[in-house]
C-alpha cells in the first residue's frame, strides 16, 4: 500500500470509529465491552494491570507508572484518555504511541466482531468502547507484561472495568462530571472504588475524608489491601529546581531521595508518590517481590513528561499550556505557577466546555492573572466566548477580560497583552481551561502531529 493510500486508510478508520457516539455521551453499562471481547476470545485476560481513577492527576500518574514500569525491564502498555493532538496517544506500547498501520490494523482486526457485538446488543458500542477494545487486543498481541490503563470516567461502569488489576490507584477525587456522577466527593468515591478488586492493592492518594472513608471501606468489603498517601507512603521533602523539583519519597519497601521530577506543582510531587507506590506495590503482589533499585527509580522520574500538564510550549514570552478543567484541578495548576514562575505579568487565554463547573474553575485564575482572554476551543461542546465572557467579569472586573472567538487569535491577543506591560523575559501567556484547550494550543504552537 502506497504513502497516500495507507493515509487516507487512517483517516477512514479514524473517522468511523469518531463517527460512533462520543465518550461524552455516556451509558452505564458494561455488556456491550464484554460481548465483543468475548467474541475476541477475552485478550484482557493475556496481561496483568494497573488500573487508575480518579479526578485529577490520573494521567500524569499513569505516564510515572508506565516509566517507572519500563525502567525495570518490562513491557508496558499504557490506556489513558482523552488525547491532545491524536486518538493513537491513547494506546502506547513501549512509551511510544502505536502507528498508523498498527492501529488501522487492529481495527480491521476486530472491525467484523464489532458488527456481530452491534447486532447482538440494543445499542451500538461507542467511541471508547471500541478504542478501549482495540487496547486490550494490541497489549494481547504484542504481548506486553503489564497494562496501565486509566478509567475514562467513574470506575464502576467504565468501559475499562473489565479487568481485574493487581493494582487500583486512585488518585485525589473531587467533584466533577456531576451529570453523570454522584455531587458529593463520597458518592464519586463510591463509584471509583469500583476498579478495586479481591485480593488486590488498592493505591490512594491523599482524599477528602469523605472520599477516604468509602474507598477505605469499599476496599474492605472485597478483601483489597489498603496504601494511603500520608501514611503508608509519601513525599517526605520537596524543593524547586531548574525545569522541575527536587522530591524525596518515602514508599511501600523502601526511601528515594534526590529524585528529580521534571514536572511543575506539589500535586505532581504527589503523583509521583503515588506512581511509586502503585509499582511498589505491583512488585510485591509478583514474583520479584522487594524494594526497587533506586537509581532505577531516579532515571525513570527523571525522563517523564506529562504533555498539557503545565507544558512550556514556546519562550520569549513563555506559553504554558495546561489541561486543568475543574475547580480542584485549576487550583493546583495556580498554585503551580505561582511557585516555579516569577512572571512580571501573566495573561490567561482560557474555554471551558459549557458543561463545567466555569465560575469554580475561574475563580483560582484571578488573583494569578493580570488579564485574561475567553475563547472557545474546537470541541463542539466548548462554551461560546460571550457567555464565557459574561462569568469572567464577575470575577475579573469588565475591563481585565477580553473576547476573542478563536484560539488562535486569542492567543495573539493575550502575547500583546503580555508584552504590553511586562518587564522583558518576564512575562508569560497560560492557556488552559480544558483537555481540548490545550491540545489545540499545542497543536497551534508546535505544529500538527499525524
């Protein structure tokens, strides 16, 4: 098959598997994923995992595990959601996304179930549905020795929740997706705690007592053992370097000190632990059961990134593009900034889907931006500029927002603002307010990604 003839092969399957319903429309329901990996001869059952939820950090956290992981000599598959700049991020072998052959031809591989499963049940399977199982058959196929694979949405019911990990990490819960999910952190707790299964680890951050309660709880009502940031592991020292943080971790079976994680935040540190402690605890459960190398586990931290989390995509002035889209989230992401950056004057470029929580995701913006400029992002369920506008200047004041319909020009706009009146080389542009926001930026400032 020629260049052009296997591109335009990609676009066809990317385009009809986008073409199924959203991962935003969601139904509770798992029958649809087990009776086409069924059908497939259940390849989920080929590889141990670890399976991660939660409300923020779940990828970051997934990418540490994935690296830590390889760092010891395995192959690793890695599941996370949603992608940046192209749908093949999701499904990565190895620390590199699968390709475009690779992933045209898991789909033709399943692509004749998939129409027995569509036939076989009320409703067809949707968008993650079927990347999720297109996952599971390429981690079986290549063969890998562990999948990291984190939730799209809750746990319970999430289309990933038919395996069964040695390890379920949960990391800090907060209220989010509330159309879908309980509105209480205990409620979301609940429904997360749903990955944690018989005989595992159960990995948690630090959460809301509320949240610590129910996941404390439900790990106990199905016989999983219990790890607790802040107790049984945990960042013991932090302090800011150059291009990151210098941390310290005291983990399951063993301490690491001097460890630099390329990664801006406290909430990254935290990762970080946790990353640790879920790997700890994946080794115990096996038959390599003791500490890790620690010159193992400094490399592998040391090489991580976590692309849209507080990524610095262009210089002079500085643009950071991160992904942050809920309240909890967006605080972090302040506090962050705040602490490695001694920005003159920063300008926020920011759109947020209309189903958000947008005054509570504002709200840690405002004492850190000197101005901002609202916008829309290239999701169809991005919020309109104007009605963005309207929620900013309560918080604001009229005359520090902006509007401006496109990305693109918004991001224009908020460099003149920057560099209107800030200091040179001291002034800095964040644009952040989604997952879609900040791929869009990236995609805008460093070029298309096939």
């Amino acid at each position: 098959m020629s260049e052009a003839s296997a591109e335009r092969r990609y676009a066809e399957v990317t385009a009809e598997i986008l073409a199924r319903a959203p991962e935003s429309d969601i139904d509770p329901r798992l029958d649809r994923v087990r009776t086409l990996l069924d059908l497939l001869g259940d390849p989920h059952r080929n590889f141990r995992a670890i399976h991660v939820t939660g409300t923020n950090g779940k990828t970051s956290t997934a990418r540490m595990i994935d690296a830590l992981m390889r760092g010891r000599g395995l192959r690793v598959g890695r599941y996370t959601s949603p992608h940046l700049r192209t749908v093949r991020e999701r499904i990565v072998i190895d620390g590199e996304p699968i390709s475009q052959e690779r992933f045209v031809a898991a789909y033709d591989d399943i692509r004749p179930y998939v129409e027995m499963a569509d036939s076989m049940n009320d409703a067809p399977l949707s968008f993650f549905e079927i990347l999720t199982v297109m996952a599971y058959a390429v981690f079986a196929d290549a063969p890998v020795d562990v999948a990291v694979v984190e939730v799209g949405m809750g746990g319970r019911w999430d289309a990933t929740n038919v395996i069964d990990g040695d390890v379920a990490v949960v990391t800090p819960i907060g209220i989010d997706h509330t159309e879908y999910l309980p509105d209480t952190v205990e409620g979301i707790a609940e429904e997360k705690a749903g990955i944690i299964k018989p005989d595992s680890v159960a990995v948690l951050a630090q959460q809301p007592l509320p949240a610590a309660e129910a996941l404390v709880r439900n790990a106990a009502e199905v016989g999983a053992r219990v790890a607790r940031e802040g107790l049984e592991f945990g960042v013991t020292s932090r302090e800011i370097a150059v291009g990151g943080q210098q941390i310290a971790v005291k983990g399951l079976t063993g301490n690491y000190e001097n460890l630099f994680l390329p990664l801006f935040g406290a909430h990254q540190a935290g990762n970080a632990a946790v990353a640790l402690a879920a790997v700890e605890a994946f080794a115990s459960s096996g038959d390599d059961a003791g500490g890790l190398d620690p010159a193992i586990v400094a490399e592998a931290l040391a090489g991580v990134d976590s692309p849209g989390r507080m990524e610095v995509v262009r210089t002079s002035p500085t643009i950071i593009a991160d992904a942050a889209h809920n309240p909890a989230g967006m605080t972090a992401t302040a506090a962050a900034v705040e602490e490695a950056f001694t920005f003159s004057r920063l300008v926020g470029v920011v759109a947020i889907m209309a189903d958000k929580d947008v005054e509570g995701i504002l709200e840690p913006l405002e004492p850190l931006l000197d101005e901002i400029v609202v916008t829309r992002n290239s999701s169809p369920r991005s919020l309109e500029p104007e009605r963005l506008s309207n929620v900013a200047q309560h918080i604001f004041g009229e005359e520090r927002v902006h509007v401006e319909p496109r990305l693109d020009d918004a991001i224009d706009r908020a460099v003149g603002l920057a560099e209107e009146g800030g200091e040179f080389g001291g002034t800095g542009v964040l644009v952040t307010g989604s997952v879609v926001t900040a791929g869009d930026a990236v995609h805008l400032l460093r070029g298309a990604q096939e």
